[in-house]
C-alpha cells in the first residue's frame, strides 16, 4: 500500500474524529447488522473487472468507536468466479442522526473457483485493504451503503480497487 494513500486514510480520520459524538440520541445503533450487496472489482494492472455479490455482517466491538466486518463475495462468471473472504476493523464517524462514514484497515483471503483440471497449490491470495463506506439509515434499522476499497496482494503487490452498494439491516 502506498505511503501517500496511508497518510491520507489517517488524516481523513483524524480530521472527522470531532464528529463520532456529535450523536442524536433518536436513532440507537445496532449492535449486529447483516449487509447484501452488488460488488465489482478492477484489478489495475490489466484492467481485468469481475462482478457479483457480497453478504456481511458488522459487529460493534466498542460502541462508536470500532467494528468488525466480516464479509464474502463471489465475483465473476461461471467459468471464471472468485471467491472472497474480507476482515476489516472499521472507525464509524456519525455525519448526522441518520448517516455515517467509515473508514477501516483489513485483510482478505480470495480462492478461484477451480475444477478438476486445475491445481490446488495455485489456490489463494492473500493481502490487505482499505476501505471507506457511507451509511444512510432510511428507518431505525434498515438503510443503504456505498462502500469502495483498494486491496494490495501480498508477495506480488498486484493492486484492485472495489466498489459495492446494498442493504443494511441492523438488529
């Protein structure tokens, strides 16, 4: 990951640290919430897109100030999917009573669909992430998302830039 992109995550944060308490108390948060989502991704390098889904779930490990979001995509086609696994601890920043932005540092763990013919030792990838994400709560505990991430390999250092918006469902 690039050192400029680094800086720039942590001054974005620091800048919008004042606002994760500017909070109304009228909409509780949630501490679970579930995600679905339409996703793609662009590897950088060769330009190559693959598209798909992704289902999640958020968890607040420490109410207004760190989440865990676990999620798994499956992007591509038929004959050429990709499997992801994503973890990523995030920073919500509440923007008003009904929306949030945040901004989280992760790992991912990617396998391709593979078929008889192709070798089990060139399974995985491995890497980390960045991510920002806007929340709009619509109700108490539906809302909707736009969520976009750069992901670096490790070993290679090949980079992707991704993009994902759905549904989110707290409980």
């Amino acid at each position: 990951m690039s050192n400029s992109l680094t800086i720039a995550c942590i001054a974005f944060a620091s800048f919008f640290s004042n606002l994760s308490y500017a909070q109304d108390d009228e909409r509780d948060d949630s501490a679970v919430a579930f995600t679905v989502a339409a996703a793609t991704e662009r590897e950088m390098a060769t330009g190559n897109a693959r598209v798909g889904a992704t289902l999640g779930f958020e968890v607040a490990l420490i109410e207004h100030w760190l989440e865990l979001e676990v999620q798994v995509s499956a992007l591509g086609r038929n004959t050429n999917r990709e499997y992801t696994n994503e973890f990523i601890l995030k920073k919500p920043f509440r923007l008003s009573k009904d929306s949030e932005l945040e901004v989280g540092l992760g790992a991912f763990i990617s396998r391709p669909q593979m078929d008889l013919t192709q070798a089990a030792a060139s399974a995985s990838r491995r890497g980390n992430l960045v991510m920002a994400e806007f929340k709009k709560w619509t109700s108490k505990n539906r809302g909707w998302f736009i969520e976009t991430s750069l992901g670096r390999t490790a070993g290679t250092g090949e980079k992707a830039i991704g993009v994902s918006a759905g549904l989110i469902f707290g409980l």
